[in-house]
C-alpha cells in the first residue's frame, strides 16, 4: 500500500510539470509572433512616404493611424497649445476692453493696454509660425515665437490680475445703475398708468350715486303732489344770517357738507344754505331735502343754473367759449388717444370745467344781491366746527379770505400761470403765494365795488386760446383776487385728503373744514381709508335709497 502511494504522488508531479511546460512554450510562440508581426509593420511604415495618409479600411487603417501618431511632430503639439493660449488670452483681453469701454473708461491707462495687447496678440497669430499648414518647423524660429507668446501671455495675466477687481466693482456698480434706471422707467410708467385710471375712475359717475338720482326722479313721479316747491323762504335774503354757497351735481356730496354744517353749528337755525345745480340733477336735489329735511331749523334754498337768466353767452365768456367750435374740439376729437398717451391732458379734459356750475362762484355778487358775505364750500369737503368766526374776521377791505397754501417753491402763481406771456410777467409775481378754492369767506359788497367780476371776464377772454394758463378755476381766481385775498389760519382750513396719504391727523383733528380736494374722493372706491370714516360719518344712512344703492360705507 505504501509502495502504490509513492508511485501515485510521483505520477501527479510529473502531470503538474507537463501541464506548466506546455503554457511555457505556447506563451513563448506568442511573444514572437507579435515581435515578428511589429517588427514587419514597423518596417513597412518607414518606406511609406510621409505625405501620403491614405490607407486600406478595416483593422490595418486603424493601426496605420495609430502608428502616424506615435510618429507625429512633437513641435506641432506645442504649436497647438501655443496657438490656444495666444486665442485665449487675445479674447480675455478683448473682453476687458469692452468692459472698459463700457464703463467709459476710453482715456484711462488700463483700457490703452488691453487694447495695444490685443493688438500684440492679433500681430502673433498672423506669423508664419502659427500657422498650422502641415510644413515642417525650424526648432530655433519656434522657440523664439514661443518665448514671444509667452511673455504676451504673463502680461496679459498680470494686467487682468491688476485690474479685475476694480472692473468688477465698477460693472458691478454699472449693472446696478442700469437696474435702477430700468426701475426708475418702469416706476414712471406705472404713475402714468395710474394717473390715467385715476382720472378716468374720478371722473366718471359711480354706480351707486346713479341709482340714488335715479330712485330720487323716480320718487318724484310717483309722487308729484308730495314733492311741490315749498313756498318762498325770506331767510334765503336776510343778509343778518350766515349764507353758505355750494355749486354741485352731486347729492350724496351736498347732503354730507350741509349735514356737517347743521350738526357741528351751535345756531343752526341761523344758517342758509344756497344749492345750485344742473337741470337734470335739481329734481334729485330737490326730493332729497325734502325727503330728509334739515335739522333744527336750518334754512336751504335749491336752484339750477339756468335759473340765473343774466348767465348766457352774450355775458359769461366762459359760456360763450364753452360753445366755440375750437374748444369742442379741444374736449372731444381724439380724446380716446390723448387719454392714453398724456395723463396731464386728460386732467384738463374733465367734464367739470365744461360745467358752469364750476365758474359760478365768480357770479356770487350778481346771483345773491342783498348778501354782504358768503362762504363758498365745494362739495368734497366737510366741516367739523362751528365756522360762525369766518364772518367775524376783519377782512381789512379785501374780498376774499382763503388760506395759503404754498411752502418752499411750491403753489406759488408760477406755477399755475404762464410767464412768458408778457401780460402775466407785468401783471403778476411769480413768487407771490397762491391759496385754496374750497372755502372762501366772500365779502360780497367788496367784490362790487373792486369789480372782481369785471376782472375775472377781462381775463377769461383773454384765454380763449389756452395761453395764459391750462383749463380750470384757480389760475383766474388767482388773477381776479390778486391782492384782493386776506390770508387765514391754516387751521380753518386742511387740504390732500384727496391725493395726500400724509395729512397729519392732529392737523385734520384741529381743523374746521378738511377738503378731499384731488381725484380720491371720500364717496369713490378709490378714496384713502385712512380719511374716509371723516366723511362717511356725515352720511345719512337711514335714507331708504342710501341702503337701496349699496354705496359700501
């Protein structure tokens, strides 16, 4: 058993040995197999002509071009890095020449040397050396171009690591002028827009002020026997009372200024209120005060214009140039076009200065002849006080007493009168102060016999072409009262809450009258709600046709 063991380890060893010897041999016979096959191509490739690339598809192509370049010109290799960093470095210094000249650094050092760089860089690229044709290159003139771009290259590099960061900080400064310029244009754009829509939305007739109108007339109607005109009132001429003007088309408006009157006087049965409106809006007004008469013993007196008979053309420029061919033209051919493209235009086109009711205050004289004063309210205003005191001040002879409204440069007659016209640079100074229309105590037998009214035609036929001054009532009531106005407390008097978010509530706490003179107006959705309550409190809300029109207060 033993002997046949040895003979069984001795047969495995020499198959072990075989089995290796044979591996040997056949790696071997590989090995000069591939010396032989290099060998014969290596060969061939040499004879071959060097210009001549063109080769047999299949395997042998490929492994021709793999030889080609095993076989290449290390000097083109070169040649290509050379060529890119020159390209490179030529656009990086082309960019930063733009950016100088962006920055309009066209005389500074800096944008001098980009631009001699470039030029070095364009002078390099167009040398026989760089150009890539495949000929042969002389090592020497070689390494001399490099040597040359390379230097190029370094004060490329240096002058980009000197003034980068400037360069950025200045774009940085640039890109952030532009953005607030690109703002800026946006920002104007938008107060265009909204000016436009602003006055578009002020001068149209909401909804609910025409249901009112409309329910008022309907009421009227239905109920003519109920809605007779009252018998004649003497209070109406008794110059020993306190008379107040208000010119409007607005009932809800009027209701508001006479209500606030009436509940902040302490006489109340001492005041007469004289409303004058339009033929088509006297019916409304008249329902209206008959259906919710005035409190405590208060006196009203309602009219419409056209029964003031001595207010025609032959007399009132302003009528007579209300019906003149040009000025119609002025309102009304390409009002729809003018409405977007210029807003301070569409201001002056608002249907209030076609309006007589928006010149009568310049006929007081002539509509109330047995009055000695009268204080003119608009309708957009509210009184919180007594204001039996305005008829206490002495006037010192001058017909009008208003408070002034200019500060700094602001609202003075500059700004509202044309001074290039000759006329006006006599006639008036630039820098005197203007003051407000809204609430103006009138000294009634002053104005006679100053003949401010007289005054007030002198300069409204004079601007029959717009040149003395844009449409509106201020610019000739500055005129006619000019040195004819006595200034008042301001206290008597606030004004913005139509336009100007930063009226100062201790301000309009201590006031008399508040006016929401500008386009905001207290019964529109558009009103500051920071003021409104101050006006919607003197709303009648118990009027049935108040809760039927859904005014929002």
């Amino acid at each position: 058993m033993a002997v046949a063991f040895r003979g069984g380890r001795n047969g495995v060893g020499s198959g072990l040995r075989s089995f290796f010897s044979y591996r040997i041999f056949i790696s071997a016979l590989f090995s000069f197999l591939f010396l032989a096959t290099f060998s014969v191509f290596l060969n061939s490739s040499r004879h071959q002509p060097p210009q001549d690339h063109t080769l047999p598809s299949g395997g042998n192509a490929y492994m021709q071009r793999t030889f080609l370049a095993l076989q290449s010109d290390p000097l083109k290799t070169r040649l290509d890095m050379i060529h890119k960093q020159a390209t490179d470095h030529l656009t990086l210094v082309n960019a930063y020449a733009a950016y100088a000249r962006k920055l309009k650094l066209d005389a500074s050092k800096q944008l001098k040397l980009f631009e001699d760089l470039a030029i070095n860089f364009s002078d390099l690229q167009s040398k026989p050396g760089l150009k890539l044709d495949g000929s042969a290159l002389e090592e020497d003139a070689f390494r001399l171009l490099e040597k040359e771009v390379k230097d190029k290259v370094k004060t490329a590099r240096m002058m980009i690591v000197e003034s980068k960061e400037s360069y950025d900080t200045q774009l940085k400064i640039q890109k952030l002028r532009d953005t607030i310029f690109a703002v800026q244009e946006q920002l104007a754009k938008a107060k265009k827009s909204g000016a436009v829509a602003s006055l578009i939305s002020a001068k149209s007739v909401p909804k609910s002020l025409n249901c009112l109108a409309m329910r008022l007339v309907g009421e009227r109607i239905n109920n003519p026997e109920k809605y007779k005109d009252a018998p004649f009132d003497s209070a109406v001429e008794d110059p020993s009372l306190y008379h107040y003007a208000i010119f409007s088309d607005n009932v809800i408006a009027v209701s508001v200024v006479v209500r606030s009157v009436v509940m902040n006087a302490e006489e109340p049965w001492k005041h007469v209120f004289h409303v004058v409106t339009d033929r088509m809006n006297l019916a409304a007004m008249k329902v209206w005060f008959k259906m919710r008469p005035l409190d405590r013993g208060a006196h009203i007196e309602i009219k419409s214009v056209e029964e003031f008979k001595f207010l025609n053309s032959s007399y009132a420029p302003v009528l007579k140039q209300l019906e003149s061919a040009k000025l119609q033209k002025f309102y009304f051919e390409n009002q729809a076009e003018n409405a977007t493209k210029d807003a301070h235009n569409l201001k002056f086109k608002n249907p209030k200065y076609l309006s007589m009711l928006n010149h009568l205050r310049f006929y007081l004289p002539e509509m109330y002849p047995k009055l000695n004063k009268i204080l003119f309210l608009d309708d957009d205003v509210v009184v919180q006080k007594d204001v039996t005191g305005l008829w206490k001040i002495n006037l010192d002879g001058k017909v009008n007493g208003a408070v002034e409204t200019c500060f700094g440069s602001f609202h003075r007659y500059g700004q509202y009168l044309n001074f290039t016209h000759p006329l006006i640079k006599e006639s008036f100074n630039p820098n005197a102060c203007a003051w407000a229309f809204g609430m103006n105590i009138f000294d009634l037998n002053a104005w006679r016999r100053e003949k401010c009214t007289d005054q007030y035609h002198y300069w409204q036929n004079l601007n029959e072409d717009r040149t003395l001054w844009e449409l509106g009532t201020l610019p000739p009531g500055l005129m006619t009262f000019y040195s004819k106005t006595k200034s008042l407390d301001k206290s008597w008097h606030v004004l913005g809450l139509g336009y100007n978010p930063g009226v100062s509530m201790d301000e309009i706490k201590k006031a008399a009258v508040i006016h929401y003179n500008g386009n905001m107006k207290p019964w529109l959705d558009i009103a500051m709600n920071q003021y409104k309550s101050l006006w919607t409190k003197y709303v009648d809300n118990e009027m049935e046709f108040v809760q039927m029109c859904n005014f929002g207060l």
